[in-house]
C-alpha cells in the first residue's frame, strides 16, 4: 500500500513527499553542526580559543569565530560527505569570501574588545564511515 502522501497528492503534487524537503535540510544541518564541532575541536587541538559560535547578524553568519596570541580567526566550515567528488573547500569562492570579510568587520565593530590582526580561513571536514578528515587552511583568503 503506497504512503498516505502518493494516494492523496498524487494529482496535487506529482507524488512527491511533501516532508522530502524538510529532511533533507534537517539532515544537512546536522551534518554541518557536526562538522563545525570538529572543526572546532581541531582548532582548539591547534592551540586556538574560540570566541564566539554562529555569530549572526543582519548581514549573514560566521561559522566560528577563534583567538589566538595575534590572530582573531574568521573561520568558514564547509563539510561534505566523502562520496562527495568536489573538496569542500572547493565552495567557498569569490563572493563566499567577500562575505566572511564583511562579516569579520561587523564582528570587530560589535566587539572592539578584539584587537588583534584579522586573518580568514577555512577548515573543510569530510565524513566518511570511517570517521571524518579535517582540513584546516590558515589564511585561506
């Protein structure tokens, strides 16, 4: 017997699963919260503090926002799965960046506490079966 969604929408909907959608994004934020954490945990392994988390505001959102003696790092996580053939570091391009940079001047404007020399970089995590790869790229732009 068909799900409840292909009887009734069939004619509506083409018989597509009108929940599909929504899975699928609960399923991507997961995958990015878990690839943040690590990249999180990567970092600090490597010696920096992080200071803030999914710092938002009306421009957009930083990933993760560390510290170290002289750097306050602007980092952009991009985590994709190993079956995934572009690295995912691959999709921060042009206009990526340009946001980070803005993003990194609105959080230095809101904490002028942080006086250190801004720096931005990616760190690209990829999951596998076999656990995960994390890739950090200082100074990536």
């Amino acid at each position: 017997m068909a799900a409840w969604w292909r009887r009734r929408g069939e004619e509506r909907n083409g018989g597509v699963d009108p929940g599909a959608s929504a899975r699928q994004d609960g399923a991507r934020k997961r995958m990015g919260s878990r690839g943040e954490a690590l990249a999180a945990a990567h970092l600090e392994a490597q010696g920096l503090r992080i200071v803030a988390r999914n710092f938002r505001c009306p421009l957009g959102e930083l990933d993760l926002v560390a510290a170290d003696a002289q750097y306050l790092v602007f980092v952009e996580v991009k985590t994709r799965r190993a079956d995934t053939e572009v690295h995912p570091s691959l999709s921060v391009g042009r206009r990526k960046q340009r946001k980070v940079r803005q993003l990194g001047e609105q959080f230095m404007a809101q904490h002028p506490q942080w006086v250190l020399q801004p720096r931005f970089d990616v760190v690209a995590v990829t999951l596998g079966r076999d656990g995960a790869q994390v890739e950090h790229i200082p100074n990536a732009f």
